[in-house]
C-alpha cells in the first residue's frame, strides 16, 4: 500500500495547480491518501481514485470563489 500512497503524493506535487492536487498535497496524511485509493492495485488506479475525490473538493472552492473575487 505504501507504494502507492507514495505514487499518490508524487503525482499531486507534480500537478499541485491542476484539479485540487493542492489538498492532497498539503492536507492529506497517508491515511487519508489510502481511504481515497480503497481497493485500488495499481497506482494508475490509485490517482484516479484520489483525483474524484480532490476534484470534489476542487469544484466546491472553484463554486464559492465566483462571489469572491
């Protein structure tokens, strides 16, 4: 599991600007990071499970941002 919480957090700094990488990146420990993979084997599979749920959160800042700025 290990591996592929590690792939997980490589990606995100790679990608910390794109789709709410950010959050993981600067908020998510590992046991975070492996609720978000489930049942994922691969770390293909484990991004694409982390990336719905940052994208989650992503949309919901990018909703309450219109009124902001």
């Amino acid at each position: 599991m290990q591996h592929l919480i590690d792939a997980v957090r490589a990606h995100a700094m790679e990608n910390w600007h794109k789709d709410g990488w950010d959050y993981l990146a600067e908020c998510w420990d590992d046991q975070d990071i492996a609720w978000a993979i489930g049942d994922a084997k691969t770390a293909r599979a484990a991004i694409a499970a982390c990336k719905r749920q940052v994208k989650i959160l992503n949309d919901h800042r990018s909703e309450n941002a219109v009124g902001y700025w």
